[in-house]
C-alpha cells in the first residue's frame, strides 16, 4: 500500500494489516494455513509530501477523506470474477475507512484506489517453482483429500462475507502438472 508520509500511525499500520489479511486469506478461499498466510503480504510504501499530486496540486484540494492511497492487490490472472473483485476491493476500501476513522464521512475514499493487478501465467514464482492458478487448484485439492484422509474435514463450509466469492472451479484432467506432497 502506498501512502502519504504522515497519513498513518504505526497502530494504524498494524489494524490495517491485520483486516487486509483477513481480507486475502478470505479471497484465497479461507486459506487460513501457514501457506495461505505465508502469501498474505502487507507491504507499506511512503511517499514523501511533494511528491504525491492529484489534480495537479501537492496539497489537499483534490483529496478525500483520509487521504491519498494506493493499494495494489495481485492475483494469478483469471483467479477472480468481476463479481468477487469488486468485493475485494469495497473490503479493502472499508477496512481503510475503519481503521483511518473516515467512515460515514462525505466524500469518504474517494482518493483510496484499489487496483487488481492480473499475474499472467508462468510469471509469478516462489521456492523457485512457478505459482499458477492451475497449480494452485491441484494443491488444493490435494490438501483437502489429505486433510479429509486425516479426519480434518470441515463440518461445515468455509466461511464467507457474501455469496459473490466463486468457488475454485473443477480442473479439466490433465491439463496441468502434478504436485507432490511436501516431505
């Protein structure tokens, strides 16, 4: 998230990680694992007074309440509809509002941007192993038969916000690579 030097305290720092997480392990289909939060990250970038413009000025007069900011979320392309976006996006934009104080205020996070960046296949890594949307369907399959094999089922689903946030959808067979178990 980029933001203005002096737009946020360090205690709003650490409540607006805490809800953007949630946020994203939410989006990740209740992926509340070590891996799941592993890819939660919240990375702040300030950016000095002078170097921020709206509206061709340096000061306030274009800015909404609580000021300017810009976070980017990335997802492997074709993870999200626009359905489930715009949820994610009115999240992120609340949770801003909460935490800076600027909820019900006129004219409120209308300088917040929230922008959905789309990774195209093959260009997103970690652990030097490719992380696709094809892939991480296969892992988690693989995790839920592993943990229904275990007695780890869940006795009820995932829990959601609203019914706008798809399911994973169902992998044709064969069109992508096996993973394997973790040692």
């Amino acid at each position: 998230m980029t933001y203005q030097s002096g737009s946020i305290s360090d205690t709003q720092k650490a409540a607006l990680a805490a809800r953007l997480t949630e946020i994203m392990i939410q989006m990740e289909g209740s992926a509340d694992t070590f891996g799941g939060r592993s890819f939660a990250w919240v990375i702040y970038d300030e950016i000095k007074h002078g170097d921020w413009w709206a509206g061709g000025r340096t000061d306030a007069q274009y800015v909404a309440p609580p000021g300017k900011f810009l976070v980017d979320v990335r997802i492997p392309e074709g993870y999200m509809n626009a359905a489930y976006k715009d949820e994610v996006q009115m999240g992120v934009n609340s949770a801003l509002m909460d935490v800076l104080g600027a909820s019900g205020e006129a004219r409120a996070g209308g300088s917040a941007q929230v922008v959905i960046q789309e990774i195209t296949e093959d260009n997103w890594a970690a652990a030097g192993k490719t992380i696709s949307l094809a892939n991480m369907q296969v892992r988690l399959a693989f995790l839920r038969r592993r943990s229904a094999l275990r007695g780890y089922a869940r006795t009820s689903p995932p829990r959601r916000d609203s019914s706008a946030l798809p399911d994973i959808p169902a992998i044709p067979a064969g069109c992508c690579r096996q993973m394997r178990e973790p040692a």
